[in-house]
C-alpha cells in the first residue's frame, strides 16, 4: 500500500507584541498547537516575535525566525514542502501575507491551501468593496464605501457622500487603524503617507458613522454550518474612538433584544456566507435613533475581541475551534466541564455576570504624545473583571488600574481642572476619560447633559451617578456598616473606601471583617450560567452570601500574574510567569493563579491548576491568601504590589529578575549570561551587544575571546546571592572589562532562554524554590540572531529619540541577517 505523505501545516504568527496586539494571538497558537500535535499533525510556526513562547512547549512544532513578509514566506513554503497555510492565529498580518501569496500565484503553483479561512474570503475582507458586495448579497446595509488609486478621486467621493469620511491603506504590513477626514484639508494631508503604507498603492474611503454605538458580536461556525453566538459586547464609547481604547461591556447593556438579535442574526449569515470554519469577530455600528446597523470590520482570525470573549463566557474558543480544524463538527466536540449534558460544544454561552475590558495607557513615558482618543489605538493593554453588576465590575476595573498605573491614566487631575478644561475633555475624549466622567457628575452635570457632550448612551451615565451617589453616602456616614455592604456590593475597594473615609485602608479592612463581618465571597466562570453542571477552575470575587469556591487541597502556591501589558513589562513578563507555572507544577505545586489581563498566556485552559480573574490590589490579593492559605507565594520580582504584600507581613518568594531591564545607555560590547547557585558559578554564552540590539554568534578577535572565561569568573566572585545574571563588558583596546553585573532583565529572558537553549525563567523558580538546581549546558543555536526592543512611538506620533531607553520597549523582535 502506497504510504500516503503526513501534509505539512505552516502556522503564521502575528509578529511582536505593540500597540493593537497583545499576546491574545500567541495565547490561541498555543492551544491550537497542542491539539493539533496531539492528532499528529506535522507543524511548523513561523514568526519574529522573540517573545514567543512556542520553542518552549514541548508539543511537536518547528519553529521558524523569520521575517514576516511574502519573500520570506515564499522560501518557507518551498523549502519546506508545506501543504496547509493556517492564517487564523496570525492576526491582520498573517491575512495580508496569504493575500499577497494567492496574488503571486505561488498557492497555485505549489498547491498549497489556507485552512479556517479561504483564499477568497480573505481577499473579500481585504478590499472593502468586495466586502460590501458580500454584504449587499446577503442583504446587509453597506456604508458608502470606495477604493481608490489617486487624491483626486478620494476628494471626489468625500465630497459625494459628505464629511466625515475615514480612509485606511489596503494590504499594509504595518498596524493601521482608519483615520477620520472632518475636512478637504485634512483628507489632502492625510492621503500621502496612507498610499505610502499601502503595498497595492490603494485607499479605502468610506462615509463616517462617527457618534454610532460600536456593538461586537463573536461567532463560531463548523464545517457542517452549524453556527453559534459565543459573546456579544458593546463599547462605552460610540465610533469615533478605536475600539481597543474603548472600556467595553458584556452582555451588552443598552440593546433592545430586537437591536441584538438583528446584530446576533447578522453575524451568524457572515460567518456562513464567507464558509468561516473557527471563530469570526464582527463589528458594527448600530445608530442610536433607529436602531439600524452597519457592518464595519470582520475579523476571521483570533484577536483580543475574542479572547475577551473567551475570558468573560467561559466558553474555550481556541480548543474548540482547534477541533473544527481539524473536522469535529460542533455536535461532535465536547467541552471538558460539562456534566450531564449531551449537546456538548454546541451550547451558546449565558451570562450571569458582566465583564468589563478597561483600556490602559502608557502616557507617563511618552510625554509629548497626543492622549486625544481617535481611530488610532493607543493603548498598550488591557485590564478585565467580572461583577454581579456593571457598576461593581467597572469599579474593579478601575481599581486594577489604579492599583498600578494611576498616573498612566490622567495625565491631568480631575479634580483641579477648570470648568472650561473639564468641558473641553467632555468633547473630545482622552486617555482616562471615565475620571473625568466621574468628575462632571460630582460638579453637578446632568446625564443628559453629559450624553449629549459625549455621544455615549445615557444609561452608562446613571451607573457612574449611582456610584457618585455611594461615594457621597460613604463620605457621610463613616464606619456605617450598612453603607459599607452597599458600597462593597457594588464594587468599592477597601482604599476608595479610606480615602473617602480620611483613614488607613488597613482601618477599613479590619472594620469590614471584625465588625461589619462583610467578606468576600467566589462565583465560578463558565459558559452556562449556572444551566448545567460544569466543572470549572476560574473564579471572581463579589459581595455575596454564596461562595462557589472551594479551597484548593494538597501542595499549592499563589503565583502573581502580570496584570495588564504595559511599556517596560510586557508579552516578556507573560513569557516569564507562563514558564514559571510549568515549573512550579513539575515541582509538585498546585499552582493558583490571580491575573487580569484578558489577552494573557496564562489563560491558556488548564495551563494553572485554579485561576481568580481579580485586580491584582492588596486586598484582592489578601482575600485569595485567606481564602486559599497556600504554601508559598511567588512574585517576578520586587515591584509595588509585592512591596505593599511584604509591608503587610505577606512572605513572597521573588524571582530574583529586573522588572525593568539590563543597565541601560552604558558602553557595551557583550553580554555574559551566568547562574550563581550556592557559591557555584556557570557561564552559559556569551552574546554580542551593538548599538541597541544584540546578537549570536559573537564577533570578537582571538585575544578577546581568550579573556571571557576568566574576566567573567573573577566577576562571578562578587555574586552574593542565588540566580541568573548578564555581566556586561566592554572592550577597552584589547582588554575586556566589566561594565555591570545586574539580575537578568525579563524583557531579555525569552531571546537569551531561546539562544542559549535554557529554560531560564523555569531555572530561576527552582532556585527559588528550591535553593539549588542542576545545571545542565545545552549547546547554543547553531544559527545567526539578532533581536531589538520594539517602541510605540510610531503609534504616539512622535519621534525616536537616540539612545532609547529599553525600559520603554513594549515588545521585541527578531531582525534579519
């Protein structure tokens, strides 16, 4: 019998992580890999993103450095024989990349096929007007919508339809977001640099639906056709913000059930009409005053829409869109934590919590960025919580924030502006605009003052009076024990409460447990509200009686998460705490997990062993330590939560990491990365270190490398305490000198585990842990290569400077030889 050849599946990464793109894209790789190893299917991963965690799974998958364009794709295919291209996880890169492939007709001439999504879909989504075609043949509504080659033909078709209008680039390799024309002038001076990006010299120009409410819907589709809706949000703002700066709500709060299930029917024809076999995001506008809607982005890949959905339902997309790939139909799939019920992965998710995703910033390092919220995203990440109301899961959001990065949200304090500053940010909305929401409530502006302003719906307006009406009560009534409950039940933190109060937060806890006896109590995630029977490891905290959590037995620790994604700790601090797990699991730990960034690794089904989706704020964080009392607490490194948790007589095992990075703007030629364990000193490599990247193998001339083993010893004497650490040297004529001796940078850790062929951040958690570890020396990477930090301010608006501060990096990648 003739052997029939394993087909060979390319799986395309999204790139480095940067403003529009967290780690939610490498999150659902990591699922879709493990299943489809498990089936034995012959895998290759492809990307430039030397943060990603994929060479460290242990699944069967080759994974390819490579640049993330047509050439480089094109040699992959050929060189490896692939059969299947699988775009999904790939994001808007890997879409334009397969579109650029079918138009070389190298698909063709190699046979080669897309799986999830078709060729022709793909070229559909790309050029809007195919796009409305589609829609039009279903019957959808269209906005106005052109492609054009030239200014003047731009100019004409804004002038038809009417300003506004938004244009962006067709098939640009770089992130591009639609950018709003109010005028002739402002079309003109935007149209160079669009036509400049975009690789087929063309424009899409459309008639703008700014001050529209912005509704998403999430939708899965089989082979067979059977379809189901996983999630539907709606965005505080309207369009006219970007969606990723948008706090945005599930359910959705102020929909008609004729408005949603119009926008649920639509998405569901989409994702037939277009064959979808996965998951489809949808978004829409839907006018305020008719309730009509149009269609204005599909996104048949993984993005953060759905894995926020994912996060706020339960409902494991990515493991069930594995499956359909590789051909269960939805009837066939099973979801592991039903009990008792046959229809299996074909239940459509219910909520009996809502879910909030609250944008985050990071302005306080950049200055001369514009914090105006426009079309173009600007935030850096994301924080998520859950509440038996959209009050209290609002407040939790805001807490996540504040507990970090308070001075990131508003640049200007609320409370100090002036009556015609504070209109002026009303009218046009900035980075931390619910402050000052919140603000024009407290001075006595009326909610239809405020949605009129705005254009955000008036039903959010009396949520935040009803919290400013708390905030009044608790000023009032002091230690009142029935303000408190209400208070707490609707999402007040124990420090809102003593600041309110004039007193310590320690004050109010001690009150809230002894006297008032208000505790907090853990309700399960999962995606049939309490329907059936479902076994499930993630859980939030509210003010309830009933407690739906159950202690943890057996040997446990409490790992730390890395919150939302920020400049500095980013897809790298995701790397180190999804690694740290694994180890603390092959140790023998049960590991629980606090976290709330949405778009995280260590979401990842089944990766922790329970998992509490809560702001990671001293309170929080105390309630889990009571509530779980685990052996030990494990933390990357010394930052303000963990300060604040040691103050309080927490004792935390910190991974002897920086939080920031290696010395920075120093002379350097070359890096030594060493391991210091009880006295005993190992030299890993060496990497080469010019202008602002760094590289393998080094370039250095025989007297050089001659001096590394001994210069780099003699250093390791002053090493005092346990862990990895990268020695910088610099060359001083012929000689080699030390430069600085610093704990190594997490933002460093995934290049240097990848090069050096160690797992460092696993090492680190075992001598942590442990105090000792055997050292076992792996050969390094036989191949050449480079990495560099990747900076947003591009995104910003503003210039580079020299000498760039690493610690401002959002992500990093690797470059080409």
């Amino acid at each position: 019998m003739a052997r029939i050849r394993s087909k060979k599946i390319l799986i395309i990464g999204a790139g480095p992580t940067q403003v529009g793109r967290d780690t939610e894209s490498e999150a659902a790789a990591i699922q879709i890999i493990k299943n489809f190893a498990e089936a034995g299917r012959n895998l290759y991963y492809v990307t430039n993103d030397a943060n990603s965690i994929i060479p460290q799974l242990k699944y069967d998958v080759e994974f390819l450095v490579d640049d993330l364009t047509v050439n480089s794709l094109i040699q992959i295919l050929r060189e490896n024989d692939i059969d299947i291209i699988l775009p999904v996880v790939g994001n808007t890169v890997a879409l334009q990349l397969c579109e650029q492939l079918n138009e070389s007709e190298v698909l063709k001439e190699l046979n080669i096929r897309t799986m999830g999504v078709t060729t022709t879909t793909i070229h559909n989504i790309n050029n809007p007007e195919l796009m409305n075609k589609v829609l039009r043949h279903i019957k959808e509504p269209t906005i106005p919508t052109t492609v054009v080659e030239t200014a003047n033909s731009a100019i004409k078709f804004a002038k038809r339809v009417g300003f506004p209008v938004l244009i962006k680039p067709i098939a640009s390799l770089t992130k591009t977001n639609r950018i709003k024309c109010d005028n002739e002038h402002q079309l003109v001076e935007m149209l160079e640099p669009a036509f400049k990006v975009s690789t087929t010299n063309q424009i899409a120009v459309e008639k703008s639906v700014v001050g529209y409410k912005e509704v998403e819907m999430t939708v899965i589709r089989d082979a067979e056709g059977s379809k189901l809706l996983i999630n539907g949000a709606e965005n505080f703002n309207p369009i006219g913000v970007h969606s990723g700066d948008s706090i945005i709500f599930s359910p959705t709060q102020t929909l008609t059930d004729i408005e949603f299930q119009s926008l649920r029917t639509a998405a569901l024809k989409i994702a037939e009409v277009l064959k979808i076999k996965g998951v489809c995001h949808v978004q829409f506008a839907l006018d305020p005053t008719d309730g009509k809607h149009f269609v204005t982005r599909v996104n048949p890949f993984f993005d953060r829409t759905s894995a926020f959905a994912a996060r706020a339902t339960g409902y494991p997309i990515a493991n069930v869109v594995s499956k359909i790939l590789l051909g269960q139909s939805l009837r066939e799939i099973e979801l592991s934590g039903v009990q008792k019920h046959d229809s299996l992965a074909l239940i459509e998710p219910a909520m009996d919590h809502v879910a909030v995703r609250f944008p985050t910033w990071s302005f306080a390092s950049f200055k001369n960025a514009d914090q105006e919220l426009n079309t173009k995203m600007k935030s850096t990440g994301a924080v998520m919580s859950f509440g038996r109301s959209a009050e209290e899961a609002l407040q939790k959001a805001i807490r996540s924030v504040d507990s970090t990065t308070t001075a990131e949200q508003a640049a200007l304090d609320e409370s100090e502006l002036s009556e015609a500053q504070l209109i002026n940010v009303l009218i046009h909305a900035r980075a931390g605009e619910v402050y000052y929401l919140l603000e024009a409530l407290r001075r006595g502006y009326t909610v239809d003052e405020l949605a009129e302003m705005t254009h955000i719906d008036a039903f959010y307006f009396y949520k935040l009076r009803h919290l400013v009406k708390l905030e009044r009560q608790l000023r009032e009534h002091h230690f009142d024990a029935d303000v408190l409950k209400e208070a707490k039940y609707f999402g007040f933190g124990d420090t809102q409460i003593a600041h309110l109060w004039e007193v310590r937060s320690d004050q109010v806890r001690e009150f809230r447990i002894k006297q008032a006896k208000v505790f907090a109590t853990y309700k399960g995630v999962e995606p049939t509200a309490g329907e059936f029977p479902y076994l499930t490891n993630t859980y939030y905290s509210t003010f309830e009686d009933e407690d739906e959590a159950i202690r943890t037995v057996g040997k446990k620790i409490l790992v730390l998460g890395t919150a939302n994604s920020q400049v500095g700790t980013n897809s790298a601090a995701e790397y180190t705490t999804f690694q740290t797990i694994k180890r603390c699991q092959d140790l023998g730990y049960k590991v629980i997990l606090i976290n709330n960034n949405p778009n995280a690794l260590t979401f990842v089904p089944d990766l922790a062993d329970k998992v509490y989706l809560e702001p990671l704020t001293v309170e929080n964080c105390l309630n889990i330590i009571h509530q779980e009392k685990p052996d030990k607490i494990v933390a990357q490194g010394k930052w303000e939560i963990v300060s604040q948790l040691v103050l309080r007589g927490v004792e935390i095992d910190q991974l002897p990491l920086s939080r920031t990075t290696r010395s920075e703007n120093i002379d350097a030629d070359y890096m030594a990365v060493v391991s210091e364990i009880n006295g005993q000193a190992n030299l890993f490599g060496i990497i080469g270190i010019n202008d602002e990247n760094m590289f393998v193998p080094i370039e250095a001339s025989p007297k050089i490398k001659r001096q590394f083993k001994a210069v780099v010893m003699e250093e390791c004497k002053n090493l005092t305490a346990n862990g990895i650490y990268s020695i910088i040297l610099r060359k001083n004529d012929d000689l080699l000198e030390v430069s600085s001796s610093v704990p190594m940078a997490i933002q460093d850790l995934p290049f240097l585990s990848y090069v050096l062929n160690q797992d460092f951040a696993g090492m680190i958690t075992e001598i942590i842990l442990t105090g000792a570890f055997q050292i076992k020396n792996y050969p390094m990477m036989g191949a050449k290569y480079r990495y560099a930090h990747v900076y947003p301010y591009d995104q910003f608006g503003i210039k580079q400077p020299q000498n760039t501060p690493f610690s401002l990096a959002i992500g990093a990648k690797f470059l080409s030889n």
